[in-house]
C-alpha cells in the first residue's frame, strides 16, 4: 500500500516514470459498492477493481473524514499528523510538505483533485484545483 509505506522508504520512483497513478476515495462510501458485493450496480468501478488494487482486509485510523483522509496522505495516525478533528472546524496538518502529493510532485508527476480534499481549509490545498463547494447547488435530484 503506498499511502502508507512510502514516507518509510522515501525512494525515488525513477523507475515507475511511465506509470499513471489513479488514486480515488470518496467521502462516506464504505463497501456500499458492487466490487464489494453490494447490489448497486457501479460498472466503472468494477472494472478498475479487476484491473488495479482492491483492498478487502483494510481499515480506517479515524472515525472523522479528514482525520483519516490526512493519515492516507500522511501516512501517518492523526495525532502524529496533527489532523484530530475536522479541517473546516479548524484542525490541520501541522506539515503539509510531507503528503503523499507532495511527494509524488517532487517525483515530477503532476496531481490533480477532484472533489474536495478535507485535509486542508477550505481554499488553502496543494492541488491545482476550482473550489466551489459552498457555491455550487445540485442541478436534478438524487433517486432514492
């Protein structure tokens, strides 16, 4: 698991330059997904499951998201990191140079985000990114 194992070794990823890394986790999932055995069907997720890395035996260091969220990029447990609470209640990292995508940019990959990050206040993130979150209204509503 790279999240959590490459603060240990810190070696250089010269040798993985022409791979692309597609890290996805998602606010409050769970195993409420089909490659999990839920019946919701979610194809595209299934076909990254079968092709890339599933963890089936994993857990979760935090109970609150950015708690847990700051631990995957820092691969560190929260009160190490700093992150015991929640970033838009005034928690954070106490250094955000040593994350994951801090690493990877020193490596020369570029990262983007896509969502919101919950490690960090509201406009203050490391990613290239367009912060709209207390902006944007759902355009349909959700099925049931």
């Amino acid at each position: 698991m790279m999240c959590s194992s490459y603060h240990a070794k810190l070696v250089s990823i010269d040798s993985m330059t022409n791979y692309n890394i597609l890290y996805i986790h998602s606010h409050d999932t769970g195993r409420h997904i089909e490659p999990y055995g839920f019946p919701v069907s979610t194809p595209n997720l299934a076909n990254l499951a079968q092709q890339g890395t599933l963890f089936r035996h994993a857990f979760c260091v935090a109970s609150s998201c950015s708690a847990a969220r700051a631990s995957l990029m820092t691969s560190l447990y929260p009160h190490q990191n700093g992150m015991t609470g929640l970033a838009h209640r005034g928690w954070h990292l106490t250094d955000y140079s040593k994350t994951l995508v801090a690493f990877l940019n020193d490596q020369g990959y570029h990262t983007a985000l896509m969502g919101e990050s919950h490690i960090t206040p509201y406009d203050e993130t490391e990613f290239p990114h367009q912060n709209r979150s207390r902006t944007l209204q759902p355009t349909r509503a959700v099925a049931q």
